[in-house]
C-alpha cells in the first residue's frame, strides 16, 4: 500500500502552484498512493478549510493562524500521513511547526526578497526571520528554479544542503493536441502579428506592460499590424480595460478570461510576453516553450535554468525592469527595450532555439517522479 499524503496549501484559484498541486495529486492516486488535500482559505466543500476567507486585519489573521494550526495538528491526527507536501509561504511556514513524524516537504514558487520587497521594513525583516527559522527546521525544501535557490540562500541565509531544485514541467503531447483546436472566441486576423500574455491581472504580472509595448510596436513598426491577447482574471480587470482605452488600443488587443483550453491561443500567437517583477518558474513559459513560441520576459520572471547551452540567449529573451510605476503613459527606455527584443524574437527566434536542450526533458511525469523520489527515499 502506498503512503498517505497531506497535501497543505493557502489557496485553491487558478495560480501555477495549485494547479501542480491538483496534478500531482492525481499522478500519487494513479501510483496507489492514499492523499488528502488540505486548503487554508477556502469557501469550496470540495476541500477541507481552515478559514472561509483570509483577512487584512492584523488582529483577525493571527487569531487565524492559530485556529489553521491546531486544526491541522487535527487533521494530522485522524489521518495520519506518511508526508505532509505543502505549496506556497503560509503553508510552508505552518507545517514547518506541525508535530508529526512524517516526512516534510515544503515547495517555493517564487523569489521572495522581490514578492515581500513592498512589506513595510520592519515587516520585512520579521518575515525574513521567519522563512529563515521555518525553511531550516524542514528536511526537503523544493525550489522551482536555480535563482530561488540562491535568492534562498543569499538573501535568506540558508544553509542549502536541504534545497533541492525540481522545475516546472508540462505534458508536451496533450498541449499539442488542445493546441490544434480551432479558436471561435474571436475573428483571428491572419494579416496581423498576434503578442500574447496569460496571468492573473495583478501588479505582480504587470500586464500594463503588454498593452505599453504593443503602443510602442504599432507607432514604431505599423507594418507588423501587431495586435495583442491578455489572457487572465484578477483586481486588476477594470484597470486594464481603462488603460487599454487611454491608449486607444480597445480595437487592437483583446482582454479575455481565462480559457479551459489557452494552448490553441499560444499556437497561433507570434510572440509571448512575461513583463512579471518575479516569478520562480512560470508553467506557461513551459508551455509556450513546449509549443515553440518565442518569448520575452523580465531577467526576474524567465529562469534562466531553461538555457541550458549559452547565456547570451537567455540575455536575448529578457530585460531588466528599470519602471516600476502603475500604468503610466510615458513610452519610456524600459518599454522600447521591451519592443526591440520582442522585434529581435521574431526575426532570430533564439529564445526557440536557446530552449531547446531544456524541452527534451519538458515532462510532467519526470518532474512528478522526482518528487515522488525525494518522499520515497
């Protein structure tokens, strides 16, 4: 009989981390493994929850905390798993702390001195404390690229020895067949260049950027007739919506929701954008990759663990981000950047090629066996 997993997590949305959550789940119950996912905030009767809702009061979340921990020291009880696998800082942080002799295995998303860089100072170096204190106290600590890795270590001054790098894969076969799909959503303009972006709509994506840069690629290059898809859902819908507006742009990109099958959309785009402050290690960027789209993105958002032959690709697909100003109207040197690398892919296509290597090994099952190595060993 396999062993009996718990698997923890803050939230259950549409993020990259939940979504590999609900798929490893399914591969552990195809492998006999027995599981359990707990979820911290959470009005859905599919999981077991904490907390209907997460608070801003400062007062309301701490109680919070303490009612999350003792009911999964609950939850620990009754179920008694074998491994306790929890995503994101929350529920890394509170099963850090949980007794219990199963094997922990806490997994990191993101570069977290750029993600917590806005908390007040004193906020910040309280947080660092504590990711320092939990993540040392765990015997199997996930990163998702190479720069988590060294952001962990460098800015948060752990050891290492227990940090091991799994990046994020995807499931090459299935994505190009969903891909071939027809697209009914919209007349698709087959004299255009289509850029596009996928991500929830929130000052982390920066999808302001997008709809910036296609300004500067239609009053620059009009030849391209280039035109734009931004894919997502977030607070920040009815921003973009105005922006997109400001900059007379409403009848060259379209802002759709979510789509139940995105890859038809990436393969017959030109170009994807990933303008993000941070990310760890985007599953749409593999999922572009898989389908050979070319791509540029932020030196924070694109890991470079995806080059494996020359850095100079990497350097070629990304850019540094010098604006961090909301939805500003100004074409500035950050957003020509933008632009000319974007020009530069489609003609060299050398994010295409500098990926290569990498998506050899682009597979869910191997990345999903290297987990199920770290709990088994």
């Amino acid at each position: 009989m396999g062993k009996r997993v718990l698997f923890i997590i803050d939230q259950i949305k549409t993020g990259g981390a939940e979504k590999i959550l609900l798929e490893y789940d399914k591969y552990l119950l195809s492998h006999g493994y027995k599981t359990k996912i707990f979820v911290l905030y959470n009005d859905n009767e599919r999981y077991e929850y904490g907390c209907r809702a997460n608070t801003s009061n400062i007062i309301v979340k701490t109680i919070q905390q303490f009612k999350l921990y003792w009911k999964l020291r609950t939850v620990i009880n009754n179920y008694k798993p074998d491994v306790l696998f929890s995503f994101l800082e929350r529920s890394n942080i509170l099963a850090s702390w949980l007794p219990t002799t199963a094997i922990k295995v806490v997994t990191v998303h993101n570069i977290l001195s750029i993600q917590y860089k806005k908390l007040h100072p004193i906020l910040f170096r309280i947080m660092k404390k504590v990711i320092r204190t939990c993540y040392s106290r765990v015997p199997i600590l996930i990163a998702v690229s190479n720069s988590i890795k060294c952001d962990l270590m460098k800015k948060y001054n752990l050891a290492g020895d227990n940090i091991i790098v799994v990046t994020n894969k995807t499931d090459p076969f299935k994505i190009e067949i969903a891909s071939n799909e027809p697209i009914f959503e919209f007349e698709w303009d087959h004299n255009a260049k289509y850029l596009i972006n996928i991500g929830r709509f929130c000052h982390q994506k920066a999808q302001w950027k997008v709809i910036k840069t296609i300004k500067y690629l239609k009053t620059n290059y009009p030849e391209l007739n280039m035109k734009g898809i931004i894919m997502g859902d977030g607070e920040l819908k009815s921003a973009l919506y105005k922006y997109r507006a400001k900059l007379h742009l409403e009848d060259e990109i379209i802002i759709m929701p979510y789509q139940k099958n995105p890859y038809k959309f990436i393969k017959k785009s030109d170009i994807f954008l990933l303008p993000s402050y941070f990310e760890g290690c985007p599953i749409v960027l593999s999922e572009v990759i898989a389908l050979g789209i070319p791509f540029v993105g932020s030196k924070p958002a694109v890991p470079i663990d995806y080059f494996c032959s020359d850095i100079s690709e990497w350097n070629n697909a990304t850019f540094e981000i010098t604006n961090f100003s909301d939805f500003d109207y100004n074409i500035d040197s950050e957003t020509k950047e933008i632009g000319e690398k974007v020009i530069k892919q489609l003609s060299t296509l050398s994010s295409v090629s500098g990926t290569r290597q990498w998506n050899e090994s682009n597979n869910k099952e191997k990345q999903f066996d290297e987990y199920t190595k770290l709990i088994e060993d």
